[in-house]
C-alpha cells in the first residue's frame, strides 16, 4: 500500500514539474489544482448550502448599484480578453485548422500565456453572478446548470493554462470572451433598472449564442482526431467533451426557460378562446351566472329592532315568497 502511494505521488510530481509548461510553474495558483479545486467546491458550497441558509431570516439586499459597477467591469475585462487572443494569436497569426502551442519565450507566445492566465482568473470573478443571487434571496436563479457551469470552469482552464496555454484550444476562449462582452452587457442594461426592461427582447438569444460557441468549439476541437496535428490529443478531448456536456445543459436550459414557457402561455391562451366560445367566463358558465344575479327589485328590504341590546338590524326578505 505504501509503495502505491509513493508511486502516485511520484507520478504527481512528475507531471505537475516536468510534463507542465515550465513557464508558468512559478505564476499564482499554478503550482497546485488542490487551491483551485478547493475554491470551486467552496463556490458550490455557499451557493447551494451555506449562503441561502445565512439569508433565510434576513432580508434581500440591495445590490444594484455593486451589480453595476460589476457588470461594467465585467464587459470591459472581457473585452480586453478578448481583443488579447486576437493580438496574441488568432488575428492572423494562428490557424483556425492546426495550432499547437508555442512553449518559447517569444514575446508574442508569451502575451498569449499571459492571456490564458487572465482568462483562468477571470472564472474566479464570474463567482459573484451566483453570489449576488444568494445575497438578493434569488435562489430560483441558481440552477444546476449555473452552478456547474461556473463551478467547473476554472477547475478547467486551469489544466490548460498549466498544460497548453495556448495554441489551438485557445480558441474556446476567443468565442466565451466575446460571449461575455454581449451577456455582460445585457446584465448591465438590465440593473439599470425597469425602465431598461423592454428593450431586452433578445435575453434568450443569449442562450442561444451560447450554444452555438459550444457546437463551434466540438467541431474546431474533433477535427484535430481526423487530421494530423503536433497538439496533445488528451487535450482534444478534454475541450471537445467539456463543449458537449455544456451544450446539452444549455439545451435542456433553453428548453425549460423559454420553449415550455411559450407552450404554457399558448395553452392559457387556447383555454381562454375555448371559455369565450362556450360561454364560460373566470370558469362560470354564462347561463349559471346569469341565474346569480341580483337585481334591484329582487328583494324588498324592512327593518327591525331587538330591545334586548338596542341595535337596529336590516332584513332582506325575498320578493318571489310573496304572491303578487
């Protein structure tokens, strides 16, 4: 059991020193997963548990302005992210059909290790989305779906920038960054306030956008398996299959927040012309309700006393019991 163990670890040590990319061994959060690992289990822990159980008894705060300023930051940091993979690579330097990693210390590849870096930190702040929802007592928000996308991001990007920062699965983040300039910016119009709320028609094209980043991401990463490529093909996988399974959560996302959505309200809709058509209205019958109406002449009103407490009590007696 002993020898197992010193043989695990020995193969760790191996990896994390000598299979990893010697450049970024020494930058913050590379030398280990276990950090990593920890914050995202953390992350997922206050979400789902911690953060709803401290704000059970306590009211929602206001965040607007915060969701503001963090939104703002959020479409300005994306953007730079973005403009970064462009200028590091994929403007004209890259190709979108083979791209291994260059491990040099060119000045160009490492902007672009840099860049993979960020882009690796910038999974960290896109933890207050689900934080924000816990302090706003939004809990309905906090989906599985949301809570694994953000959860297993970093965990993710940490492999590749440890590995390949760089090179061809770089350009997932070209298409997430640019998704995240245009996502960023409808959760800023839309803290605005309600005045704003109108004219965010496109909310579900969103969801849509971001399926189709993930079908682009499966074709550019798989066709690396049909074609020769000097590119690790573990890495292929591993971008490949984190597409795929974000594609159908997304999917199954769309469909239960808009496609059911529209269905309910056709359904309500064709209920009420079938009311309308059968003379049911709020789920009366016409004929039946015509029946329950008072009318001014039905009942003749009189008045009497009870001497025991003095108060005068008004008797309705139904005109029909008399005989004309």
């Amino acid at each position: 059991m002993a020898h197992l163990v010193r043989l695990i670890a020995d193969g760790y040590r191996d990896l994390m020193d000598n299979k990893s990319d010697p450049r970024v061994n020494n930058w913050a959060m590379m030398s280990s997963p276990f950090p990593t690992l920890a914050i995202c289990l953390s992350y997922a822990y206050f979400v789902k548990v911690l953060g709803p159980k401290m704000m059970e008894n306590r009211k929602p705060l206001d965040l607007r302005r915060v969701m503001i300023v963090y939104n703002l930051f959020q479409v300005i940091f994306s953007t730079w992210l973005f403009y970064e993979s462009l200028a590091s690579g994929w403007w004209g330097h890259y190709s979108f059909r083979c791209q291994p990693v260059d491990y040099s210390n060119n000045p160009l590849a490492m902007r672009m290790a840099r860049g993979c870096w960020w882009y690796y930190i910038s999974k960290f702040t896109e933890f207050l989305d689900t934080i924000f929802f816990v302090l706003r007592k939004k809990n309905d928000h906090i989906s599985t779906l949301h809570v694994i996308h953000h959860g297993c991001m970093p965990m993710s990007v940490w492999f590749g920038v440890k590995f390949t920062p760089g090179g061809h699965s770089s350009f997932f983040g070209l298409l997430n960054t640019f998704v995240h300039i245009i996502m960023y910016s409808y959760y800023l119009l839309a803290a605005l306030g309600p005045k704003i709320q109108p004219y965010l028609w496109w909310k579900k094209y969103l969801t849509a956008l971001q399926m189709v980043q993930f079908v682009l991401v499966i074709i550019h990463a798989f066709q690396l398996l049909f074609i020769d490529c000097n590119y690790p093909k573990a890495f292929i996988w591993w971008i490949g299959m984190h597409a795929v399974m974000f594609y159908f959560l997304f999917r199954n996302f769309y469909r239960e927040a808009y496609n059911k959505k529209q269905l309910k309200i056709a359904n309500a809709k064709k209920r009420h012309e079938e009311y309308s058509q059968n003379g049911i209205v709020n789920g009366v019958n016409a004929d039946e309700k015509k029946n329950t109406v008072i009318y001014a002449n039905q009942y003749k009103m009189g008045t009497g006393y009870i001497s025991d407490n003095g108060l005068r009590n008004r008797v309705f007696i139904d005109n029909r019991s008399f005989k004309q």
